[in-house]
C-alpha cells in the first residue's frame, strides 16, 4: 500500500471535522472532460465565453446549441468509485460535509447526503427575469419545442437557463457561506480532482492550514497548495479513493 494512501486514511480517521472539496477531475472517470487536463474542454471550447451570461444574454440561440447537448451528455453518465467511496465515508461518519465545484449531479447520485454545489446544479430551469422556476424535464422540453432552441419562460417570454452558475454570475451565497463555514471547522480537507484555480473556493484549503489543519490533495495536475500540502496524491482519483475506502475499518 502507497504510504500516501495509508497517512490519509490515517487523517481522516483521526479527524473531527474532514471536509473533502471536489472539482471536475473526479468526474472525467465517468467520461466527463474537465477544463484544464489535455483533452478537456478549454482545447475545444472557451468556457468564459460560451458558458457566460453575456452570451446567454445576447446570443440565446448560440448558448442553447451548446448547452442542449451538454445536458444530454451529462444525464447520460453514471457515478465512479470515486463519487461512491466519498458517499461511503459519509456514511462511516469519518467526513463530515462535502463541498464540490461540479455541477453534474454525481455525488448526490452516488449516495452523497447534501453536497455543497457551490457552482449551482444542472437540477433545474430558472427564469432570471422573474424567477420562474421549472424541472430539467421541463426546460428540456421547452428547449426541444422551440424552433430555434431556447427554453422560455411561460410567465415573461424571456430565455431560460439551468441551475448551473455561468460565468459573470453570481454565486449561491448560502451555498458559499457553508462551504466556508465548512473550511472555518475542518480539521482535514481533502481535495479531489481539482485545480484550486477557480475562487472563491481555491481560498478554502487555505483557511484549513492557516489554523493547523491538515490538507491533502489528490489531484493528476498541479494546484497552488503542492508546496504546502501535508499528503499529496497524483494517481487516478477513482482508484486511488477506492483503495483509501479499504484502508478504512467499514
Ligand atoms: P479543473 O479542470 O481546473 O482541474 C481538474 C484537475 O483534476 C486537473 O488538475 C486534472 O489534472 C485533475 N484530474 C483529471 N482527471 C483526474 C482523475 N481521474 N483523478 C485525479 N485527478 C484528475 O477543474 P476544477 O478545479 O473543478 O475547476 C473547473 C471549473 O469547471 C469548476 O468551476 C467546475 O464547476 C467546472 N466544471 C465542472 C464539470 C463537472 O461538473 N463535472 C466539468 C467541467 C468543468
């Protein structure tokens, strides 16, 4: 057994308040691409622009075409071990709260409690002019009927969108205000398939060495906290939070 392995199922054993943050690398095992690794959506696309409120803005048409299929690409896959091994510790009560920057929905089909989606979900349609609010199948089916694309809303006529925060939108505040008080209580955080490059959530394991605690990052590519970091682990999240899980008495 890696001996990183087996000093983070030591952590999270001994811990009080474990936290883990996730962010898109623990999904691209269930086939969805992450932003940043080679083959990840910035080589196809620029997400600022395509995922932005400027263009849902002005250019529906533009960011429905790219959003309707993305959706279905998103309904279509399946959590991996790594989804089921972080709904697993919940369960074994050794972490406490699970914040993630995803928006695919995999941790709360894994079996996860109550993630924190800190990034919104794609759980719903949302009229950001008046508020109204429908089920994905609803602005699916809106989408699909219009000639050209675009969900709109029955109350006011203007386009729909997801749940899922674009960029230049703002963030859930009660979501961010958990996942802070979340980090202002860890003793450990551990994080999965991320970056740490999008704020405010690259501040939160921050938070957690600045009072003492332990960070541990399992993580394929760099992030600013590798110098810092207690436990750093590079394989494949799927595998290697499997192997943390069976390194754990059940
Ligand atoms: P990121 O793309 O910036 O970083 C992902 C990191 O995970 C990279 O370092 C990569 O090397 C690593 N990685 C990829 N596959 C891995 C694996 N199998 N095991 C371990 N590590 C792996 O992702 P981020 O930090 O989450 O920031 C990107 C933003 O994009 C977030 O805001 C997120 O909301 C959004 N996003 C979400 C999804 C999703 O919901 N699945 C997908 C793409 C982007």
């Amino acid at each position: 057994m890696d001996d990183d392995i087996a000093d983070l199922a030591a952590a999270l054993s001994a811990a009080e308040h474990a936290v883990v943050l996730t962010g898109a690398g623990i999904s691209t095992e269930s086939g969805i691409p992450d932003f940043r690794s080679k083959g990840g959506l910035w080589e196809k696309y620029d997400p600022f622009e395509v995922a932005s409120m400027a263009t849902f803005v002005s250019e529906p048409e533009r960011f429905w075409a790219f959003h309707r299929p993305r959706i279905d690409m998103l309904s279509s896959v399946e959590p991996n071990a790594a989804h089921r091994a972080i709904a697993a510790l919940e369960g074994r009560g050794l972490v406490k709260a699970l914040v993630t920057q995803n928006i695919d929905r995999l941790h709360a089909r894994a079996g996860s409690h109550d993630p924190i989606e800190v990034h919104g979900s794609l759980d719903r349609g949302l009229c950001i002019r008046c508020d109204q609010r429908v089920s994905l199948d609803e602005l699916v089916a809106r989408a699909d009927a219009a000639e050209d694309g675009v969900p709109r809303c029955s109350s006011c006529g203007f386009q729909m969108k997801s749940g899922v925060v674009l960029f230049g939108e703002a963030m859930p505040a009660a979501e961010i205000d958990r996942a802070y008080e979340e980090a202002a209580s860890a003793d450990v955080m551990l994080v999965v398939g991320s970056s740490l490059q999008v704020s405010p959530v690259s501040e939160l394991p921050g938070m957690v060495l600045g009072r003492g605690g332990t960070l541990a990052i399992m993580t394929e590519g760099d992030t600013p906290y590798d110098g810092s970091a207690q436990i750093r682990l590079r394989g494949r999240a799927a595998v290697q939070m499997q192997q943390v899980l069976e390194e754990l008495p059940g």
